[in-house]
C-alpha cells in the first residue's frame, strides 16, 4: 500500500485531487462542525451490544449468527482503547484518503485519461455528499467501499500478471469483506474464480489454489454457522430479510398474510413484522431453547435496551421464513417481481438519499444531518447529476449507468482485466435489488465508484474503437 501511494503521488494529477479531498475534509469538519457520529452503537442491528463486546468480545463474537464478525470485531477493539471515537474517526479519514488514491489509480488500470480520472473521482467520490454522509457515520458502508475498490484495483493488477501472490493479494481482500458484510456472500469467491480460470486457462491450477486458500475462512464461518445452528450462510436474517421485501406492498400486509396463515400457505411467523423481538417469535414458535450464553439467551441489550437481534431464536425463525416466502413465490411470484421492481427503483436513488427514506434519517447524529441539509444548494447540484426527480421517480443517472453497464457487458467480458470484474459488479446489482426494497441506495454506494468508473472506461474505449474503424483496441 505505501508503494501505491508512493507511485501515486508523482502523478500531476492525483495531488490535486487529494488537496480536494483534503480541504474538503478541513472544510467539513472545522468550518462546517460535523463530527464523527458513533451513534450506532446504541442502535445498530448488526452491532452486538457494546457491554458484551467490551467485556467478552470473543466469546460474544464466537457466538454471532446474525452478521459476519469482522465488523463487530473491530468494533470490540475500538471499544476497549481510551478514545475509540478518535481512533475510528481517523480511520474512517484514512479510508477516504486511500479511497482517493485507489479509484484514481483503478481509472488508469482501465485506460481512462489522467484529467478524465481525476475529474470523475473527483465527482463520484471526493466531493459527493454521499462521501460526507458515511465517512462520518460508524458503520460497515464505508469501510466497504474501500474494500471493494482496493479489491478492484488489486484483482485487475493480479490479472495482468497472475502470479500466486498477486491472486491471493487480491483474494484476501475478498475475504476480508465477505467476513464483514453478508450481501458479499461465498458466491462471489465462485463467480470470481470460475471467470479466472476461464480467461486465465493456462493458470487455472493457481488460480484454484489461490481461491481455494482465500475462500476457507469464510467457506469456515459459514460451516461453522451451519454445525452451530443450521445454517449455512453468514447471516441468520435471509428469511426475515425476503418478508420485508415484499410486506407493506400494496394489499400485502398483516390481514393478508392472516388469510393466508389461515389456508396454510404461510406460518404465523409471517403475520407479524419482520424483524420483531425476539420474545415475539419465542412465543408464536413456543421456543424453550436455553443456551447460557448472553449473546443467545438475552431478549434485549443491557446498554442499549433494543431487541437483541442475534437471539437463538432467529436462525429458526429465518428458515421457517425461507420457506414461507418459498410458497409464497410460487404462489404469488407478481408480488416477489412488484418487489423487486421497487426495490431497483430505490437502488437508482443517490446514495445520500438514505436520510429522506422513512425514519432513517433518526440514525444519524441530529447536528451532523442539520449541517448536512444546510448544504442543499450543493445536494441540489447533484439531484441533477444523479437526475433524481424526487421519491416517486427513479435516479435517471443511475438508470441510464446500468443500462450503459449492461450494454457494454458483452464486450467487457471480452477482456481478462474488465471480464471479471463485471460479473463480480453483476452479482452486487443483482443482490442488493433481489433482497432489500428500502435501503439499497445505500448498498449501492458500496461498489457505485468502481461501476461508474468501469462504464465510462467501456464507452471511451468504444469511442475509440469506432474512431479507428472497429480495431480491437486495449485497456492501458
């Protein structure tokens, strides 16, 4: 990594696009006053109750269903240094300044200009508000987006010269993120090393080797899950995760799902809200289970007093959830595709369009969202960037990209460098519309740099193809 930055800072270009992000940054924080917001501690679904990672993060950790560890486990670290806030603030800072510095040199990699590079990280990145929203909220987003791009940039590198090292760099990056967020699932170790040995045939036996070391610690959480309680996935909310998707869709609601409890399509599960406390399915599944251990056994948080999410009771109550929503399916699939077509609709909102959807703008510190709307005339620029109308209309921005996306997808695949790549944004956009309706905007953050940087290289290069009478052309 400091070789990275080394190389990069002899870059006219790149200085300048970090002097950005830099003032931006001073400009934000000391002249504008946001501070950091670790609110999330105190509501975090996907975040164990900071008594229990305080006092025993490895058994607590040992015992998590709900989410993969990484996340919690370093939040247990942060939390038992003196001054966790400044630790993570300035972690989260080091992220964006790597960020920067990974999305410029990931546009090179793919054959855009240095002024196009600079121009475009500056716009996706640097000075998008969404950058100011999640680079000063403790949560898993940020530190995903750094993960994916670095990710990128190594997996293209590893590419052009396929060495078992630069695999398993690149690799490990993967691995690092599929322990941390769950949509990043096991699959994508598959999806990526499938399209490896395909464009790299004559390597293929290092290229298994690399994706199989890569993939076995998390091939070993998700084992472990499956021996400790039945399932085999990183998360034990796939069921609650796919009700959500389609309750509260129009005439899909409580009395509906009544009805079809009563004509046994569907359990009783299916007739309360998802994600309910756990007290709530322990008395609708008559649960008796008791394990002795906190993080199990507990109803709520001591610290915070909200529901323990990681509760026995709810990897039982995801696979009887699953197989509701199996019926339902193939009941009802125009539900499940009505769902969908919502959820895409969100997915194209811009990604700090998160705090105007529903009660979300409650997670966020209240003078860090006061300062954030006083910036509207600048939002406003960028409503009309991502050509967001309003919540009734798609991001026509966002929409054109992936239809750009999806176009190219055909002579992107052409190429070793940007062939894996979009199968692994392929799998992102398909995931994050197929199994959440509402907060997806904010997943496709996550990963939105790295597709907007891979598009506009497709077309450019496109460009140039045609310019020159259809040659074949290369990325640079």
């Amino acid at each position: 990594m400091r070789n990275l930055v080394r190389r990069s800072l002899s870059d006219p270009y790149l200085p300048i696009l970090l002097a950005v992000f830099v003032f931006s940054r001073i400009f934000l924080r000391i002249v504008l006053g946001v501070r950091f917001d670790m609110s999330s501690l105190t509501w975090a679904w996907q975040l164990l109750d900071p008594a229990w990672l305080k006092s025993d993060p490895l058994t607590s950790i040992w015992y998590m269903h709900m989410q993969p560890p990484l996340f919690n486990l370093l939040t247990a670290f942060a939390l038992r240094t003196p001054f966790p806030s400044v630790l993570l603030d300035a972690l989260f800072l080091t992220f964006g300044f790597l960020i920067t510095v990974i999305l410029y040199r990931l546009a090179l990699q793919l054959g855009l200009s240095r002024p196009l590079s600079a121009i475009a990280v500056a716009v996706v990145f640097v000075l998008n508000p969404s950058s100011f929203l999640y680079e000063t909220w403790y949560f898993y987003t940020y530190p995903v987006l750094f993960l994916t791009a670095l990710f990128s940039l190594l997996l293209i590198r590893a590419i052009r010269n396929p060495t078992f090292w630069r695999l398993t760099s690149a690799l490990s990056v993967l691995t690092v993120i599929t322990l941390t967020r769950s949509s990043y699932h096991l699959i994508t170790f598959i999806i990526v090393g499938l399209a490896l040995v395909w464009f790299l045939r004559e390597k293929w036996r290092t290229v298994i080797l690399a994706v199989a070391i890569t993939s076995l610690p998390t091939f070993l959480w998700y084992f472990r899950n499956y021996v400790m309680f039945g399932t085999f996935s990183p998360t034990s909310w796939t069921g609650m995760n796919l009700t959500r998707l389609v309750w509260n869709m129009p005439g899909w609601g409580e009395g509906r799902f009544r009805e079809l409890h009563r004509q046994g399509i569907v359990s009783s599960l299916m007739t309360t809200y998802p994600f309910s406390p756990p007290d709530v399915y322990v008395r609708l599944l008559s649960f008796k289970e008791r394990t002795g251990v906190k993080v199990l056994d507990s109803f709520y948080e001591p610290t915070t007093g909200g529901p323990n999410y990681n509760h026995a009771v709810y990897p039982v109550v995801s696979g009887v959830l699953l197989r509701d929503n199996i019926n339902l399916a193939r009941r009802y699939p125009y539900v499940y595709i009505r769902a969908v077509a919502s959820a895409f609709k969100n997915f194209t909102y811009p990604p700090y369009a998160y705090v105007y959807m529903g009660r979300f703008y409650l997670l966020f510190d209240e003078n860090n969202l006061r300062i954030f709307h006083s910036l509207n005339p600048f939002l406003r620029v960028y409503d009309l960037l991502y050509g967001w109308p309003g919540k009734k209309f798609p991001g026509i921005t966002v929409l054109l990209l992936i239809m750009a996306f999806l176009l190219l997808l055909p002579r992107l695949l052409k190429r070793p460098e940007t062939g894996v790549l979009s199968l692994f944004l392929l799998y992102l956009i398909g995931v994050h519309t197929a199994f959440e309706r509402r907060e997806n905007m904010r997943f496709r953050f996550q990963f939105e740099a790295v597709l907007v940087l891979l598009t506009v290289s497709g077309i450019t290069q496109h460009n140039r193809e045609k310019g020159r009478g259809g040659g074949k052309g290369s990325f640079t």
